[in-house]
C-alpha cells in the first residue's frame, strides 16, 4: 500500500520522496495532474519547508472531492461504517462517485469490480469486521460468532481476523484445497486496507498553505516563482483515456518556470532527463503487469523565479 494519497492508479506513492528531492525550492508546488494527491501529500509531510504553498489540481472534480472529504476525517473508523459494495453497485456508480471507483476497483484502475469469483467470501469478512455479522462462512472459517470484548475497531478486527486465520490454516491438510482457498480469499480484506490509506490523509497538518483545482492542466494560473511538477499519462499506457500528448509537451516547453514531468521516456530534445528511479509496475494486473521499469523525470529548463 501506497503511503501517500489515496488508492489510485498509477500512483507515485511508493517513489514519491525521491521524486520530491529532486524538485528545486521555489515560493509555490503545483501539482498540475495530482490523481490521487500522493506528490502534495508527501511534499507537504516532508518536504514542506521547500515551499510556502502547495497547489493540488487534478481534472475529475469528484477525485478532488474525495482527497478533501478524507482530510476532513470523512472515513475515520470511528465515524465511517462502509458499507459492502456489490458488483452490481460498482457499475452502477463508478462514474459518479469516485470513493467506490477507487476504493472498490480491481488495481485501483478504476473501472472493473475489485472481486471475482470471491466476492462472496469477501462479503462475508466486511460483514464481520465491519458490522460485527458473522454468517455461516465467517463462523467456519474462525471458529466464534463474535469479537472478543477487547477486540473493538475496525483495524483491531482486521489484525485479529488475519492472525485467526494464519493459526487455524496450520492444522490443514494439504488435500483440502477447497478451504484453503476460501481462507486465504478471507485473509484479505483489500478493500479496508485501501480506507485504511483514506484514514490517515485526515493527519495533514498546515492545510492553510493547500489549494485544490479541478481543472485542465493550461487552464492554471501559475504565480511568480513556482516549480510545477506534471504526472502526465505516460505515452503507451492504456486506461487513462484521451490526453494530447504533443499539445501538452508544447505547453510545457513553452513556459518560462520550471516544468517537471514523470514518464518512462520522452524523445523530445526540448526536455532534459535529470532523474531515474526503478518502480515495479502494476498497471496492467497479474504477472504480466508485475514488472521492473525505469521511470525518469524531465525537465523543461526554465530556471526558478520567472514569472
């Protein structure tokens, strides 16, 4: 799980301090295409004597309004009782709720249902974690109806539920593939892992130097001696839909601040390759997906302080 943000595609998390080393200091930290807010989110845990003020923009409103209702302390646990998401609620509402497109997608992409096959055995565990409901599943799978009375959070559940697990699947036989799939689809509660990552945004201190947007990337108003870092949709990589690449490398080698973007390679002499760090990458999910690639940062070649 990512440190940074919240659960989103492609997320710089992982990688996010080196990144925020490179960056000069400057007065002001755009973050012109921020997904899932883990660049700002670290900058500001960080590196927040860097700059003065921070500046999140990313272009789905509804994404902007997440991060913010998760920094308001929206899914604490001791507030926030999720409830299961179904298959069938996903698709129904993918497209205008960004908390279930996120939270409750298949690699975060943002577009498939987090389960297949299991989504019942994982119904069955949110239900006991979360509600204190214990099927009939739930029941054979720990050996209790119930949470011992020490045992009360959400994350205390989910702690206990996995060491429950671990133990009871020592005594197994090795024949028994059936119930050693059902518990090691039990042992993983994604899903709360993932809130878990939306819990902790609500700790974000100095949020009076914080500006959020919900715009274009052009449509920005970069004030006097600003950096600008850019996590643009890196050129062969599916699922992030339609982005002009050539009108964006235009704008960017156009500008006369400091311009840093994120990708596997850009060709384009105007931009020069200041950094690379090696991230394992699971966009594409599965073992195909699971794969070491270098990710380089470039930067147009304007100096700091140009209006």
């Amino acid at each position: 799980m990512s440190d940074y943000g919240i659960p989103y595609m492609g997320s710089k998390g992982i990688i996010a301090p080196s990144i925020c080393m490179m960056l000069p200091n400057a007065e002001h930290f755009y973050d012109l295409f921020g997904g899932g807010f883990s660049m700002t989110h670290c900058m500001m845990n960080h590196f927040h004597k860097k700059y003065s003020y921070f500046h999140y923009n990313e272009i789905k409103s509804d994404v902007v309004d997440l991060v913010k209702r998760a920094i308001n302390g929206e899914f604490n646990y001791s507030v926030f009782k999720p409830k299961w998401v179904s298959r069938e609620d996903f698709f129904a509402k993918k497209d205008s709720d960004a908390y279930i497109r996120c939270i409750w997608s298949f690699g975060n992409n943002q577009r498939t249902y987090l389960f297949g096959d299991i989504e019942a055995y994982k119904r069955s565990s949110h239900q006991a974690v979360v509600f204190d409901e214990f099927d009939e599943a739930a029941i054979k799978v720990l050996g209790f109806d119930r949470w011992p009375n020490v045992v009360k959070t959400i994350k205390q559940r989910r702690i206990y539920w996995r060491q429950k697990v671990a133990f009871n699947s020592k005594g197994m036989k090795r024949g028994d593939l059936q119930q050693l799939q059902q518990l090691e689809q039990l042992q993983q509660l994604q899903q709360l892992e993932r809130l878990q990552q939306l819990e902790q945004l609500q700790q974000l201190q100095q949020l009076e130097r914080l500006s959020f947007y919900a715009k274009s990337y052009d449509e920005i108003n970069i004030l006097p001696n600003s950096v600008v870092y850019c996590d643009i949709p890196y050129e062969g990589t599916a699922g992030y839909g339609k982005f002009d690449r050539k009108k964006f490398l235009d704008w960017a080698a156009s500008r006369d601040f400091p311009v840093y973007i994120s990708e596997y390679n850009i060709s384009d002499n105007r931009f020069k390759n200041v950094y690379s760090i090696d991230k394992r990458s699971l966009l594409k999910g599965g073992l195909k997906g699971n794969r070491i690639k270098s990710e380089k940062l470039y930067w147009n070649g304007s100096p700091c302080g140009n209006s």
